[in-house]
C-alpha cells in the first residue's frame, strides 16, 4: 500500500500514528516531492469508485486561489486530471492507495472498516 502525505499536514500525522499503532505496512510517499501523475490519479479515482471532486483538497489555499470552487463543475475530466498532476498541494491527502481500494482524508472509521475489518 502507498500512504501520500504531507508531513506537515496535521491530519496526515494523524492517519500515520493510527497506521504504526495498528502496525499495518505502508510505503510513504511525499505528496509534493513527489506528486502523482495523471495516470496514476485516473487509475486511482477509477478505482476508489469516488468522484474526482473527491481528490481535490477543497480546503487548501492553492485550491482558493486558482478559485476552483467555480471552475472545477465546468472543466472536463482530462483537464482536471492534468491540473491536479501538476501540483501536490491540490491533492486531497492523506492518500492510501491499496490493490483494490482508495481512501481519500482520514476518517478513522473508514480506515478502520477498510485496512482492519
């Protein structure tokens, strides 16, 4: 499983403590040194079954300033896709991407129901 993340990222610290304390295995990945590619991102949201919305960090500032709030419901997939690959602080994190599963933030439950259940 690769676990994205910002390590500053308050929440990202969260989902990493909860990952070691349940010792569950994990490669770790810098969202911004090393940011996902296109490809990656269609593959993942593919199979997260999630809307692409979804892997947009709605909260953070690079998202306000490129006032995508108004744009994203008028930009095509593709494009979406290519604006998200061009910069790790658009990306919804943390990110733990499994074989067969996405999950996008941390909600303990989900993690808790998806990795341990």
């Amino acid at each position: 499983m690769i676990f994205l993340e910002y390590p500053k990222c308050s929440t990202c610290q969260k989902a990493k403590k909860w990952l070691d304390a349940h010792g569950i295995a994990y490669e770790d990945r810098h969202i911004v040194e090393e940011n996902p590619s296109k490809e990656e991102l269609a593959q993942w949201v593919r199979r997260s079954g999630l809307p692409l919305k979804r892997f947009f960090n709605t909260s953070g500032m690079k998202y306000r300033e490129l006032g995508l709030k108004d744009r994203l419901s008028d930009m095509p997939e593709e494009e979406q896709l290519q604006l998200l690959s061009t910069d790790g602080m658009l990306v919804k994190r943390p990110l733990m991407v499994g074989e067969d599963f996405v999950l996008t933030g941390f909600r303990e439950k989900e993690w808790t129901e998806k990795l341990l259940g």
